[in-house]
C-alpha cells in the first residue's frame, strides 16, 4: 500500500520536504512513525496515590490563589490544587500566561512529574490537558510542530484507512487471535483502550518476528553448496605459532570448528559468540591465514572505519610476516585509494581485504573469494552481510559477534547460522570491578582517578548521545570534556573524540589515546566497538541510566583488558537495574536481563525501524512469543507450495529489501 504522501490533504510542499528529510516518502512510512509512547490520560489517579518520581495524570481543583514570582529571568508560577482525597503545590516555570487562565475552583486535568521537594511533594510543570484517554507521543520530528504531525498521522490513518492490505493470513490470523493490520494501526497510533493497545501491539510485534525470522530463513546460506578450502592440523598449529600468544582452550576448539565447515563442500554461515576480550580477532584472522594459504581471498568487514583500521593495524602485524598481502578499504580514503584497492581486491593483489561496507559497495569485485568475516554482525543488516557473500561464489561465511544473546534470541535472530561460543577469556585478566557512583561521590571518584593517572594507567569517561531537545536531561560529551579539562581533572592529558568529528580527527585522538599521550579520552559511544588499549583501566559512564544493560556490559568490556585491576563507574542514582552490572560480568545474564527490560529491538538491526517503537520493540523479547513465531515459521517453511506460506514470504523479501540501509554509525 503506497499512496503519495502529497494525496494526503493538508500536506503541502514545505512540509513534504521536510518529512522526506527525514526518510519519510509514503504514507505507509508516515503511519509507521509508530508514538514513542503514550500519555495515560485514561484513569486519573488519586493526590493521596502519587509518588516521587511518578508521571501521572490527575483531575483536580485550584486550590489557593495563583501566585508569580520572578527571579532573574525566569517566571515561576505557583499555586495548590486539590482533589478529594489531598491538595498539593504546583509549579510551572516560564509559563507567564497560565496567571491569567488559573482560578481558585477551577477544575483542572494535569499530567506531569511528582517531585519531592523540601519534604513534601509537588506537581512539577503539569501540562493542563483537555482530552482524555490514551495520548500518542511521537518523536520529535525535526522542523514539525508535534501538534502537526499528530494531525498529519489522524488524516493520513483515515485515508490510508481499509487499503492497507493484511500482509498476514487470515487464517494465520485467527490461529493466533492477531487482530486485522488497519484495526493494528489505529489502535497502535490512537489506542482507544488498554486492550486495544495490547492486541495492536502483539499483533504488530507478531508480524515483526514472523516476517523478520522468514526472511532470515529465505536468505539462509547454510545447505548451500560452497567453497571448500582444505586444511590439516599442521594449517592449524602453524597459525597459532605465528600469535604472540598461546589460544584459550576456547580458541582452540572454535577455530577447529571454522576450519571443518570451510573444509566441507557446504558453505559456511557461522556465528561465533563471545564476549568482549574473548579473543575473537585471532579467530578471524586463524581463518583468513588459511584461506590465504590455500590460496583464497578472504575479506573481513567491520562497521566503523576506527574498527576496519585497527584490524588491518593488527593484520599487518600478525599476517603479513607470514607473507599475506592485507589492504583496507574505507569511505573515507580519496577516490584515488578508493580505486587502488579496487584493483588490487579485483586482481587478487591483496590475499585479505579489509574494511567497512565499502567492501560491499557497487564496482568491488573480488577475485576469487572464499572466506567472508563480519565483525560485531548485529550493527549490520542481514542483508549486507549477504551481500558481501553475494560478491563470491558462496564463500564460507563467518560473522562475529561480541553481543551475547540470550538463547531463546540467537535461535531467532540467527536461525540462519550455526553458532560456536568463545566462553573463556585469555589469562591474566581481572574482571572489573563496578560500583554506581551518586552525583554525592563524584569529587571523590574523581580523586580516584588522578591517583591511577599518576600510577599511569588511563581512563575512559563515556556519555550518552542526546539529541539538542533534550540537553538539560544529560550532559553532552563536549560540555563533560570542557568541565573536566577545566575543572577536576585540569592536571591531566584529556581529550575528546565523538561522533560528528572528521573519521581523522577522531582517529588522530584515539591513536593519542592508545599511544598513552593522553590520560583521559572523553567520548560518546564511539569507543563501544574493538577499541582496544590495554593500559585503560578505569572508565566512567556518564548518565548510567540511559543505556542498556547490554551496552553497558560492551562499554566495561573496553576496560580490564590488561592485568591491573580495572574500574567502572556508574554515574547515576542507585537502581536495581545498574545493580546487576556491580555483581556479574557473565554477558549472557546480564543480556537476558536487558531482553526481559527492554526487548530485542537494537540487537535486529534496525533500531531507527517505527516498529520498535509504540512498546512493541520490548514485546518482542517475550519468550513466548519469540518461541510462537518461531515455531509458525518453521511450520510455514514445511509447506513452502501453501498459500499461507507463499504470502508470509512475499511480504518479508519486501521487507528485507527496505531494510538494506541500515546502519548503525555513530
Ligand atoms: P574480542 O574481539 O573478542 O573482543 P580481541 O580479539 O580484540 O577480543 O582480543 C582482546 C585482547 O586479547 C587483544 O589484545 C588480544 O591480543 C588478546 N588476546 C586474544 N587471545 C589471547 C590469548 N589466547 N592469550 C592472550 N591474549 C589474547
Ligand atoms: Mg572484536
């Protein structure tokens, strides 16, 4: 279903312009800027009820008289509301106008945030409401009043309305109670009860996991004939010779498993697993020696240029005494390089082609390629990693991923690959100790770290990304690094490296940091995939709270990679959530954790998708339904001739194919 977003009325040239700035075209990706969330204005609470910390919505009476006051710039206006049960104060900050609407007696709709305040609670910048029921919030779209947009969704859903054909059987449908997709959408958009939220949702996040795990299954490389590279022991003995390292038992035995599918006729498609610091380059490298060896090209795919770099750092170090020809290839090098590498990855000048999805752009063509590794696979599509084996002639497949996945999960996500797991991390490592630092502790935290500088070790301090509308809430990465340069920490080497830098500048600052000229590297999540600097042993996670568990265990994996005993700081106020990271540094538990919290959604690949948002994303870790779907796909695929099946797999190779963009770079 694809109607023109210009056949939508009220949408005139501007705004047009504006929407397809944002990757917005049709109507059908208008309708799947799915609300981030909703206000819950269906079920006023109690005052007696509220809590600190509370947002909620209640229904009460101006108390006392609306007094102003200003101080410096700011206007504040305050007064008491009341209902049955308590009265309360309200406040509201640069809102000069509400004096003039506000009585005593007037009946008021508030939703907002429970604060406690001098021993008592308020109601802190309430918005007044006149609607009741479930309200949309959508994310901010930039350049569009969100009153606009809210518009511009009702009359696109009412247009839209009828023609959006079911991408799902009916009688699949009815099988599992899933509830028709123009009811999903409106409901989803403009819920008009709880239930009707909760059947659009499971409905949505249904037809998510089905379509995601049946294209998965269409595209599966395994079964296929392949390249086989033959090898011995002796292969095998030889690589590991040439590491400034014995492997783990762990390495041992996956490299044994690599190196048996690419002996088989079949193509290899395998995951390995493990996590952070488990050893998985020597893994990948083992791999490209041999295929080298045997005279194969082998490319190896990274989804950030500093991650690409440093591989083909660690390639010539390791690979090329052995006389294996590596080279890199990345957006940023000039069309002159760009074309170097072409032809020598073309003539087979290069044994192993390093780099990020420039290795899979239009006009690379490989000679003679027989072994694809992708790094940290969940920040790809699935598509570009089949893309990059479409380049050969089915080469042997392996993608490595440093994000643990629950059970239930990985059978879902990589229902295409077989998996081994690096379930041990080299010797001499002390695992990190982790505490949850409140704003109370932070100048002694700080003290800390100067004491470890002067040991000379290094530190990390890491702060969320936050986009402009929400600066008050998290400190952006250059005020933190400007506060610090100046403030606590001026007797140190600090520097800063974050996301809307020059890839070189960034480069220039983490090669300052990994030769040891700087004591402190402030960064945004740029740093969360491979960086490797052993000498780091301290970091600090600004705004704690807002990331992930999963994440948060990826970013401590950038510290205790040496032998000292190594830090991280939580900034934040204690909460159970970040306790789990003080006690376990098991990857696996702390990702079950993370799905049961919020869901799989970034671990699919594309977390920008509408379809995570509206609470489906967390919905879809639901083991339950993640076993349903699982189960409906494999039962479909049984009877791939059945109308329903036939149906299912159209609908996902649409899918898939949208989904080709996407990439996660920060
Ligand atoms: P991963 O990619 O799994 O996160 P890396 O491959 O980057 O981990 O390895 C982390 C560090 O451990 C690197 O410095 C690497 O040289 C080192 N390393 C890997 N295997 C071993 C081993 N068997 N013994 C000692 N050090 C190892
Ligand atoms: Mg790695």
């Amino acid at each position: 279903m694809d109607i023109p977003l210009s056949d939508i009325k009220g949408i005139g040239q501007a705004r047009l312009k504006t929407l397809k700035a944002q990757g917005i075209d049709s109507v059908r990706d208008l309708l799947l800027c799915l609300p981030a969330d909703y206000k819950d204005l269906s079920q006023p609470k109690q005052l007696s009820e509220l809590f600190a910390g509370d947002v909620a919505c209640v229904k009460v009476r101006v108390d006392a008289p609306v007094r102003e006051q200003r101080v410096k710039r700011l206007v504040i206006t305050k007064t008491r509301v009341a209902d049955d049960s308590e009265s309360m104060p309200v406040i509201w900050y640069n809102q000069p106008w509400l004096k003039g609407q506000l009585f005593e007696g007037k009946e008021l709709l508030l939703y907002g945030r429970v604060e406690a305040k001098y021993g008592h609670l308020q109601l802190s910048s309430p918005t007044i409401e006149h609607e009741t029921g479930l309200i949309p919030i959508y994310r901010r779209m930039q350049g569009i009043p969100p009153k606009t947009f809210r518009q511009m969704i009702e009359i696109a859903l009412k247009q839209a309305e009828g023609q959006w054909p079911d991408e799902l059987p009916a009688s699949l449908r009815a099988r599992y109670g899933l509830c028709e997709r123009n009811f999903a959408m409106r409901a989803a958009h403009f819920p008009e009860s709880h239930e009707a939220l909760a059947a659009a949702r499971y409905r949505l996040a249904f037809e998510e996991l089905l379509l995601y795990q049946a294209g998965l299954w269409m595209m599966r490389g395994t079964g296929q004939k392949g390249v086989a590279i033959a090898s011995t022991k002796k292969d095998e003995d030889a690589f590991w010779k040439t590491m400034p390292f014995p492997p783990t038992a762990a390495q041992t035995r996956v490299l044994r498993e690599i190196l048996a599918d690419m002996r088989s006729e079949l193509a290899m498609a395998r995951l390995v697993q493990g996590d952070v610091g488990s050893g998985k380059t020597a893994l990948a490298f083992g791999a490209l020696y041999v295929a080298a060896k045997k005279g194969y090209m082998g490319a190896m795919m990274a989804p950030t240029e500093i991650l690409a770099r440093q591989h083909y750092e660690s390639a010539k170090q390791l690979l090329e005494p052995q006389g294996i020809r590596c080279g890199l290839l990345i957006g940023s090098m000039t069309p002159k390089q760009k074309k170097e590498a072409h032809l020598a990855i073309q003539n087979g000048d290069w044994q192993v082609a390093i780099g990020t999805h420039a290795l899979i752009s239009k006009g690379v063509e490989y000679k003679n390629l027989g072994l694809v590794v992708t790094d940290e696979q969940h920040r790809f599509g699935v598509k570009q990693r089949t893309t990059l084996s479409e380049k050969g002639d089915s080469p042997n497949v392996l993608v490595m991923s440093a994000t643990p996945i629950p059970r239930t999960l990985a059978l879902i996500l990589y229902g295409d690959l077989d998996v081994s797991i690096v379930d041990e991390l080299p010797p001499g490592r002390t695992p990190v100790k982790t505490r949850v630092v409140p704003e109370s502790k932070r100048d002694g935290m700080y003290g800390f770290i100067i004491q470890e500088v002067q040991a000379g070790r290094q530190v990390y301090v890491v702060c969320p990304l936050v986009e402009e509308s929400e600066a008050v809430e998290a400190r952006p990465a250059e005020a933190v690094y400007e506060d610090l340069r100046t403030g606590p920490l001026k007797s140190l080497r600090v520097g800063l490296v974050h996301g809307r830098m020059k890839s070189i500048e960034k480069e220039e600052m983490l090669s300052q940091f990994h030769q040891g000229d700087l004591d402190v590297l402030v960064s945004t999540t740029v740093i969360e995939v491979g960086v490797n600097v052993p000498n780091a042993s301290v970091m600090v996670i600004e705004n704690a709270e807002r990331f992930g568990l999963a994440q948060l265990h990826q970013l401590r994996g950038r510290v205790g990679r040496g032998a000292n005993v190594s830090w991280c700081f939580l900034m934040a106020n204690e909460n159970e959530k970040l306790d789990l990271m003080t006690k376990t540094n098991d990857g696996f538990v702390i990702a079950q954790k993370d799905m049961e919290l919020r869901g799989p959604g970034e671990l699919f690949g594309y977390r920008q998708s509408g379809a995570m948002a509206a609470g489906i994303g967390k919905l879809m870790g639901d083991t339950k339904l993640l076993q349903q779907t699982h189960d409906e796909v494999k039962r479909l695929m049984k009877h791939p001739d059945d109308p329903e099946s036939i149906q299912v797999m159209a609908a996902a190779k649409t899918l898939f194919d949208e989904r080709t963009q996407d990439i996660a770079m920060n």
